[in-house]
C-alpha cells in the first residue's frame, strides 16, 4: 500500500473521475493503449497500460482533457504498467512468473502420469449405479422384475425336469417291452 506522502506527490492518485462512461472498452476499435470510441467520437486512452511516465505525460500533453480507462488499488493509487506489487515486480511481471510455474507443473504432471499409473480416485459421474437413487416405485418394479425372472426360470427348470421324467418312462417301457 502507498504511504501517505506517496499519495500526496502523486498527480495521478489526485485524478478526479467526473464521468464514468457507459461504452464498453471491449466495443471500442484499437489497441491496449489507444481505442476509438464511436459514440463521443474521441480517443480513450487506457493508463493501465502505460508506464507511470508516459500517463503524465499524455495528460499534460492533452492538458487533461481525455477520455481515460484506469484501475485504482483499494488505497486509491491508479495502477500503471510499471506499478509495483507487494513482492517489488510489476502485475505482468508477477503474472507472467505464475503462468511459467502454472505450466511447469502441468508439463511434469503429464510426464509423470503415465510413470504414476492409474489414480487412486475414481470419480463417479453420471448416471451410473452408485449414484442412482431409486423412489419407493422404482425399486418395486424392479423387484417384480426380478420376481419374475426368478419364474421363469424355475418353470424353464421344471418343464425340463418334467420332459427327462418323461424320456426316462419311455426308456424304461421300451425296456421291457415285449413281455416275458
């Protein structure tokens, strides 16, 4: 956080915003630093994207008289491409280390994925049938369903049953047959 005397010494901390316009940077036709906006028909200037010299600069050359786009810290300071962070380095700076570690890491988990094998957890999505959760209805259904396989297959048992029965009386006429 700046300190007190920073913030006196500081003209861009002392930036009045008379105006919040309602046009979206993103609608505008440019770059980072300059878009055109089509509805008051004039430059907006993006301070964020310039160093803190450079932002002086341009409003002292327009006399303050500019369509700006800044951010402000909680404490009030404008943020500028050169404003130092709580560890010393720029936003970009800071974010452009945190994306080479991001993809370190990623590039290592890929390397050893497949020397690891398979992961111990096992996430279940879905509609599988650990997640399933049956109503009262459901689950009867499903039980007279079963019920009913579970007939069928003793009738299957006992046809066959009754069928080798059958074949063994055949058996055992034509075995004696003709009489003594």
């Amino acid at each position: 956080m700046a300190s007190e005397l920073e913030k006196e010494e500081d003209p861009l901390f002392a930036m009045p915003m008379l105006f919040n316009c309602p046009m979206k940077w993103q609608k505008m036709s440019g770059d980072e630093r300059i878009r055109f906006c089509q509805s008051c028909r004039q430059n907006v200037y993006n301070l964020s994207a310039m160093t803190k010299e450079e932002a002086l600069a341009l409003i002292e050359e327009k006399e303050g008289k500019l369509c700006v786009r800044f951010y402000r810290r909680k404490d009030g300071m404008v943020i500028t491409k050169d404003c130092a962070s709580y560890w010393g380095k720029s936003i970009r700076e800071r974010n452009s280390s945190l994306a080479v570690i991001n993809a370190t890491l990623a590039f290592m988990a890929n390397i050893l994925a497949p020397i690891l094998g398979p992961s111990q957890i096992t996430l279940v999505v879905g509609n599988s049938p650990l997640m399933a959760r049956q109503s009262p209805e459901e689950k009867l259904a499903e039980q007279l369903a079963e019920q009913r396989e579970a007939n069928r297959k003793q009738a299957e048992e006992a046809a066959q049953a009754a069928q080798e029965l059958q074949e063994l009386q055949e058996r055992k006429q034509r075995a004696v047959w003709p009489p003594r």
